[in-house]
C-alpha cells in the first residue's frame, strides 16, 4: 500500500506523495483564526452599511 515510506513521503505510482501533517504551530492557527474572525467582520459591516443606505433611500423617495 504505502511502500517506501519515510517521514510521512512515500512513492506511489513512481510519484512522492506528502502525507505530512500540516506544519502550522497553534501560535499561528489562532492568528489565522483571528485574521478570519476581523475579515468577517469586516464583510459584515460593509454588508450592514450598504443595506442602511438602500433603506435610508427608501426613506427619502
């Protein structure tokens, strides 16, 4: 099945296949995590102002 195997790089079909784990550290997981959570935020306020605005619109016509 997995012949050669080494260090998590084995040959298959005369190809290296990586069956590495990921290499990220939980220091930079959470600051990943952290990035995503603000960029979320991000998209949700702009989302919240555009539809203000088109409410606000309304309003004035």
């Amino acid at each position: 099945m997995k012949d050669n195997f080494v260090d998590g790089l084995y040959v298959k079909d005369g190809r290296l296949i990586n069956d590495r784990p990921d290499g990220m550290m939980g220091i930079e997981k959470a600051a990943k995590l952290k990035k995503m959570v603000k960029a979320q935020k991000n998209s949700e306020q702009i989302a919240e102002g555009i539809q203000r605005a088109k409410m606000l619109e309304k309003f004035m016509n």
